[in-house]
C-alpha cells in the first residue's frame, strides 16, 4: 500500500555504520544560532549564553548490545548511564541532566524494572546526574534502552575530536582491553552453563575484567582533575569502539596521524593473562576491544610536565602529520599500520 | 546465571504505564541546580542563564506505534520529529535542536533510510529546528525510532501543566480526533487490501483525516501567535494521548476539575462523517482519540477578549475546583463525568 518498496537497493552493510552516520549528516544544516556543533563528536554542542550544554545519546538493544542471561539488570541501567556520562567527559564537560526511555515487553515484571531502575538511579546518584525524563513504551520483542544525556561546559574548556596539533602527546586513561576480555569469560560461561544447567559459572578468577564489562565507569575523575591541573586536552574522545577505531575517529577529526607504542599501551595483568589463554593476542585485544569507556585525548607538549606524574594517565604516543598515517611500533621495534576493525554490522 | 529471576513477580499491567511512570519519578531526586523541573511535564526544564532550555524525548517502535504496510517512511520521519516539537510547543517553548536514534535491520535498504530522512529533515526545514546527533544502531526485529528535542524559551513565558487557576478558559486548537478516525480508514484499507492484493486503497475521500493521521503539524504557528498577542497560557499539554486524559492530566497536575461542552468541541466534518460511517460516536473519537498534536492548554479571562476571535482557538470550557471532577456537559444538557481511555497496555 505504501510506497516504502524500492525501485533500487543498495545494502546499508556497503557504507557500513559510519559511512550511513556521514551520508546522514551531509543530508543536515544548522540554522540556529545555538547550535554551536551538530553530529560528528562525542556529543552536540549548544551555546547557553555564558556556558554550553553538551547533547548526547545511545540506544542500546537486548541481543544486540546486551544478553540478559548474564548481564544484571541493575548493572545494566548503570552502564547505560555510565555510557553517555562518559560521553559528555570526552568533549570536557559535565554532566547533569539524563532521560531514559524503555521498551519493555509483558516477560517483564515490576519487580525486574525495579532492579534496572536501581542501577540507573545508583548511576544517577554517582554521577550527580539528575533523570528528568524519559519514555516508556511497550516492546515485542527484548529490552530497548534510549538515554539522551546533557552536559554543560565553559566555552573555553570544550574539547572536540579535532583539535589535535601536530606533536601533541596522546595520552589514554586507566587500562585498556579489560571489557572485551571480560565478555569473552562472560560467553564461555554462558555456554557451560548451557550445556550443564547443574555448573555454577567460575567468574571469581576474572572479577575485574568482568566488572570492566559489565559495570564500566565514566571517567568523571579524570575530567575533574584535569581542570585542577589546568590542562585541556587538545582534542578527545571515550574509548567505546576500541583503541584503533576511536583513534582513527580522533585523527580523522583533527586531520592528522598518530604513533603509538605497543610499550606504552596499559594492559591490566588479568586482562593480559586471560587473552593468553583465550589464545588471543592481547595487544589486539587493546586495539580493538570496546567498551572500556576510558578517555583518549591529545595534550600540548607543554602540559607534560603537569601530568608525567599522573599515576593512571599514560602517553601512549604522539600526533604525526596526516600523510604518515596511523601506526604501532611494536615491542620489537617494527612498525605497523593500525586498521580499526570496530564498526557492527547491520 | 545472572540474578535476573523475581522472588516474586508483579505483573506491570497492574499499576499500568502511568503507575509506573510515578514509580519511576519517585525513585529520582533532583541535585543540580540547573535542573528546575524533571519528570511529569511536556519537557524538563533546565537552567541555561538568562533563559531555559526543554528537554524532552520519545521512543517509535514498528508494530506498536506505526505499520509500515501503510506509513511511509518520509511521513513517519515527519511525524517523529513534529511530535517532539510540539512537546516543547506544550510547555510554550520553541524547539531548536533534535537528536535521532535509529535501530535497523538488513530488511532496510540505504534508500528506505534515505526516505525516512527526507521526512525527517523536511520536518526539521518546516521548524527551523537543527538535527545535531543521534545514534545508529542494528536491530534483529523492526523498525525503532528514538528522538529526543531540545527547545528553548524565557524564564517568565513557560507555561507548564500545573498552573490552570480557577475559572480559568479551557482551550483547543484546531480540530480533534481526526487523526483516530484516519488510522481506522488506514486500518479498514489494509484489511482489503490483504484480502485482494489487486485493490487499491481508497483514500482520496478521506484525505483530511488521513493527512491528520500520517502527517501531523506540532502548532508552532499557534505559540508564535500566543506571543505576538502577549497570551500566555496558564497551563498547558498537547494532545497526543486523546483529550480525555490530556486534560485529566493538566487538571491533576493543576489541582483542579473542568468543565467541557459538547456544543464547543471541534470536530471536522469529516472526521464526524467518518466516525458515523464506522459506527462510532463522533463525541468518543474527538474525547479519546490520540496524535492530534494539537495544543489544550487555559488561559486567564483577562486574556479571553484577545483570543476570543482566533479562528483556530476554540473555547471549549472552563476550569472547576478539585473537589466537582472532569465533566463533559452533553448537547441535551446532561452532565457526564470523563474517564480516560488514553493508555497503552503492556
């Protein structure tokens, strides 16, 4: 009945995600004076006079970005919370104000929005984020989650992707690589499970890399100790995709390529032992696992006497001109052109 | 193997989508003090200095808000972001940013998302509001939309929906319950259609009410109007649930009863032809039919001299004290108290 067919069909799978997010922004214009900054960074930027508000927001799907046979529901409306502040942390800011929207179906008890309600308020009150608003809806199938997060920051302090400089310091908080490895103990403990119902899962060995998993922190201490040490990063980004894909995105931005040094990269022990007996390489585990929710940001090389002493802030590496491209030196010294392989597919 | 199982279970359908909506608000606390008015309005104030921003969010799914076998998707991109504009109409406010977040499957192609964000951005062109952020993401299932709006206006012109005093002037704009008696058309055609795939649909004598089915306008034209005539409503929603509970949920929140007259609903020709034609009486379409978007909101008798030849506002009651409830009184002279029929089951 409606017009919905198409007279030609090309597959979203042949642009990929970003290739759809930049075919959805050229399609965009910005009338409003307010609109400072529209798609293409960790969050819009809208002026408010004397500061800015930061926009930013997530949808997360049951089977798609979370399986509710291992993920707590109350750690979920953490995480969904955690997200989008870490958002609003990589463009510098600070974030006060959330809405949740959910799409639950009847498999949902009272009892069982409760507990992701617990999570989100514990989130909430973590944060200092207030929850203004939401929807909520009913679902056919799974969980659907929407979070718009705002934010606000000082004019001078914002920090955009693009603002790197030739020969700033790359810097990348905490360590890395934990939330990948951690969904990988959280599937094989799935499958025993599965495959004896009587097997109570082992997850004591990896309770750090599981809770990197299941109940990340937004980097919201970073953000305020930065503005202690009076150091704003030149350009920034959370670490949600991966190391490699947000570094790209990071670059891309700021039109510029990167060294980074496979010796700087921090790898927590747990993390690395457990890659090694999943048979996987743990630097590809840092490269491109997500959802670490870390900060990745380029610093002047005059602010690096001000964070060298920053126990949980390395450098990793530094900004190169564009045409050199984004590369690894290896621990043997060789070096390597970093590929992103973070994009889902559709 | 995660604690997601209830010791005991409550079904939602219990305390149904408002009640649970209360339950959500009573579970948050408001800590900054930007944040001026959160959950249980049109929009969420925010503090933005001289000025404020609304903030409000809503979530589309295929199957339980919109049928693809009869939407087209450049209407349904029209349709979600004029219905989030005009929640920031309701609370008197001018929406000027949007963000869009859209969960796929492979059963849409790049030009089906392309036709969704022809209607999308024409709507943004139509409201001069800017598109600066969303999220794209795969679905396993339908189509869902989430969209959430941001709006401004000056701290002395919000109207919200707790400030009807009494005796205030009840008022509508445009007609009602047009755009539930289109989505019967849409639905009795659909049915044909599946049972001889060769007919074509008959729309063409129904192209108003379908018009208000497929493509609402959020009434910005009625806010700048409100403005120039220096009218600020008292108190203020905008019907997408049906006028029933929209006005149950302005009288709650102001504390008060109401008065409406048969005699003074507005209801369109056709869509009073096309209830009868459907058996239905044309006074329950108009008090329980939802998405007309148009805005119900009280204004003081001070204010009645300057509206009262709008030929788009119609007066259609007055506010009552708390303790005499919601009353329709009939075109025979007999007074019946309005129950909402309004809400969704999960």
């Amino acid at each position: 009945m409606s017009d919905n067919k198409d007279e030609s069909r090309t597959e979203i799978n042949e642009v990929g995600e970003f290739g759809l997010i930049d075919r959805i922004k050229s399609g965009t214009t910005l009338v409003n004076e307010s609109s400072i900054a529209g798609i293409g960074d960790d969050a819009a930027v809208i002026d408010a006079g004397d500061h800015v508000k930061l926009l930013s927001t997530d949808m997360l799907l049951e089977g798609i970005h979370f399986d509710l046979s291992y993920v707590p529901l109350k750690h979920l409306g953490y995480k969904a919370v955690a997200s989008n502040v870490s958002d609003i942390a990589a463009m510098n800011g600070i974030a006060e104000q959330i809405t949740i929207s959910i799409a639950i179906s009847n498999r949902f008890s009272l009892e069982a929005i409760d507990k992701l309600y617990e999570g989100i308020n514990a989130a909430c009150k973590a944060y200092k984020v207030d929850l203004v608003g939401g929807d909520t809806v009913s679902s056919q199938s799974g969980l659907i989650i929407s979070v718009s997060v705002i934010g606000r920051t000082d004019k001078d302090k914002i920090s955009f992707r693009s603002g790197a400089g030739l020969k700033d310091i790359i810097c990348v908080t905490g360590d890395i690589g934990g939330a990948y490895i951690g969904l990988q103990v959280l599937e094989r403990e799935k499958q025993v499970f599965l495959e004896n119902k009587g097997m109570s899962p082992k997850l004591g060995d990896y309770e750090y890399i599981v809770g990197r998993q299941l109940k990340p922190e937004a980097r919201m201490d970073i953000i305020h100790e930065l503005r202690e040490m009076d150091v704003r990063p030149t350009s920034m980004i959370d670490l949600s995709d991966g190391l490699a894909s947000d570094l790209m995105h990071l670059c891309k931005s700021s039109q510029c390529g990167a060294v980074i040094y496979e010796d700087n990269l921090p790898i927590d022990k747990q993390t690395y032992d457990t890659a090694v007996e999943f048979n996987m390489d743990p630097i590809t585990c840092c490269l491109n696992g997500g959802e670490d929710y870390e900060l990745l940001f380029t610093i002047s090389q005059d602010d690096h006497e001000k964070l060298k002493n920053h126990p949980d802030i390395h450098f990793i590496g530094f900004s190169e001109m564009q045409e050199k491209g984004i590369n690894l030196v290896t621990k043997g010294g060789n070096t390597v052109e970093i590929k992103a392989q973070g994009w889902v597919h559709f």
